[in-house]
C-alpha cells in the first residue's frame, strides 16, 4: 500500500511515517521546500504550496489513501494576521488536494483521513462529548474547526471515503505541549492552571497514530475522537506529570489573568474544558494500549518512547 501524507514532519506525521513504514507502507509526503524533497526507497518527498494552490501531481501515483494533518500550528500569539493562517493553511491545503484530484482523469485513491480537534465541542465542565454533538464551540478555535470539517466533507463529492480525526491533548516527550507543561515541573514550579478543573483530553501519539491507520485500513466513514477513554482535569494531569518525574508540587494554581496577560488570546487553549468520549472508535474494534494517563507518562518518560530513537529530526532532511 503507498499512502500519502501532508504534514509529515510533524509531531503526529512523523509518528505516522514511521507506523506506515513499520507495517511495510510505502509513503509520499507533500513539502513546500524544493530543496528538502530527498526520496528514500519507501519515502518520497513532492512539491506543493497550498498558499498558491501549487501541488506536484505525481504525489498521488499508486496512493491508495491521503491522510492530512497539514496546518499551522495553534500554539502561537493568536494575533489578527496569524490567525488568518491557523485559519487558511487548513482550507487552503485541502482545496489544493480537492482541485489536483478533481482534476485528475484517473487515481486510486478511495479515502481521505483528516485531521481535525476536539476544539469544536463547547467549553464545558460538565458536558461528556460525543461525536453526534450539534453545538460548536463559541470561539475562534469552534470557527477554525468547523470549517475545516466543512471543506473535508466535499471530498465525498469526489467518491472518497471521508473520516475526520477529532485529535485531543496529544502526550509525547518527542514534541507537543508535554514538555512545556513538564518544564516548570522539573524545575520545582510546576501547578495547575486556573481552578486546574477544566477537563483535559488526552491521548498518547502512539495509539493516535494508530487511529489515522485503523480508520484507513477499515475504510472507516464519518468522525471520529482522536482522545483516550479517560479525560482528566488539569489539576489530575500535573499531578500525574510531577509524580512520574519524582517532583514535588506545593505552588498555588497560576490565576488566569496572569496567563491571559502572557498569551493573550491563545490562553483560551489551556482552560478551555472538553470531556469527550473515545466510545465510537473502541465500538469499531480499536483497542487503546494507552487507557490511563498514569501509564501513559510512564511510557513517555520511563519506557520506550523516551529511549526511541525516532524524532522529527528522521524526516527533517527529507520534508518541511
């Protein structure tokens, strides 16, 4: 099988390359440097500038299936004009796929497996969200989601299977927002934010790498949450971050304005509330190996994925 993947160079495309190529999955990824695109025997790197609408056509030869996680990362100052590119570099990157493939007399490509988030689901700490949820989200990330679903859903014009990954907290040591939250916790300033009872969540890269696959591979249709079967608060989860690296926790919450004064806009990611549920997923027959986050941070920091050798670095030679 050859599947092609955009943002491969990411915390979770990485995770994914290296799941394909474990499983013997050959790999295209999409990159907008002309002078990273190296091939390997089972990677192969093409041109594309979604900003444009530019893309290198030969990517989908012999792909039977696209995963897309491109997009700009959120976790920068949320001003006006950046904003603007959260925003455009996910419709802009699937408008490019859509018009390439609309425009192609034949392909073999069946399904699209997306990237999406649990920002969509209201701000809430006593809601549990399923997929089937109607209400999105009042706030900018709410917009961005929606809207990147919307322009998801038009490929099954094109006759493609569509599924749309709800993605949580994602847990790693490699990238992420752990190790920032682990930081002051290592340096003895570690604590909650805010009343530390906004619901977190979670899921490992591992078991989500997993679920980008298990949805291709089952031909799988619809949305699905990308988050593990046990949500924790904030408070839960640095407790847990602390105990794991053996350190002691004895400062007040940091208040929320303090954050806000900090970040600005972009602070509604740490205390927006989002319990959500993993149902829909386990009923397809997906098995989490990470169902607690007290086992999962003592893979990421005492087990394999700590010692693993595999790291954005890999692909850092062959993408951007």
């Amino acid at each position: 099988m050859k599947v092609l993947i955009t943002g491969a160079t990411g915390l979770v495309g990485t995770e994914l390359v290296s799941q394909c190529h474990a499983k013997g999955y050959d790999v295209h990824y999409l990159t907008t440097s002309k002078d990273k695109m190296e091939s390997a025997s089972n990677l192969k790197g093409f041109y594309w500038n979604p900003g444009n609408g530019e893309i290198d056509i030969r990517c989908f030869n012999g792909v039977s299936a696209i995963i897309n996680l491109a997009g700009a990362s959120i976790s920068k100052r949320w001003t006006p004009s950046y904003k603007k590119i959260i925003l455009n570099s996910r419709i802009d990157s699937l408008a490019t796929l859509y018009k390439a493939l609309e425009k192609l007399p034949d392909h073999s490509i069946s399904a699209l497996i997306t990237a999406s988030a649990i920002g969509i689901y209201p701000n809430s700490l006593s809601n549990y969200y399923e997929e089937s949820e109607p209400l999105v989200d009042d706030s900018f990330l709410g917009e961005v989601v929606a809207a990147w679903e919307e322009k998801a859903n038009e490929f099954k014009n094109l006759g493609l299977l569509v599924s749309k990954v709800r993605i949580g907290l994602v847990l790693s040591v490699k990238g992420g927002a752990l190790p920032q939250m682990a930081k002051p916790v290592k340096y003895y300033v570690g604590a909650a934010f805010g009343t530390g009872q906004q619901w977190q969540s979670w899921i490992h890269l591992s078991d989500l790498g997993r679920i980008f696959l298990f949805a291709m591979e089952n031909e799988l249709e619809g949305t699905f949450n990308g988050v593990s079967p046990n949500p924790v608060t904030n408070t839960r989860l640095v407790k847990e971050i602390a105990q794991v690296l053996n350190r002691p926790l004895f400062l007040p919450n940091i208040p929320e304005f303090v954050i806000k004064a900090i970040l600005g806009e972009m602070s509604y990611i740490l205390f927006a509330s989002q319990r959500v549920s993993s149902k829909k997923i386990e009923e397809e027959g997906f098995i989490f190996e990470y169902q607690n986050v007290c086992s999962a941070l003592e893979n990421i920091y005492n087990g394999k994925e700590s010692n693993s050798k595999i790291s954005n670095d890999i692909y850092k030679e062959y993408a951007s």
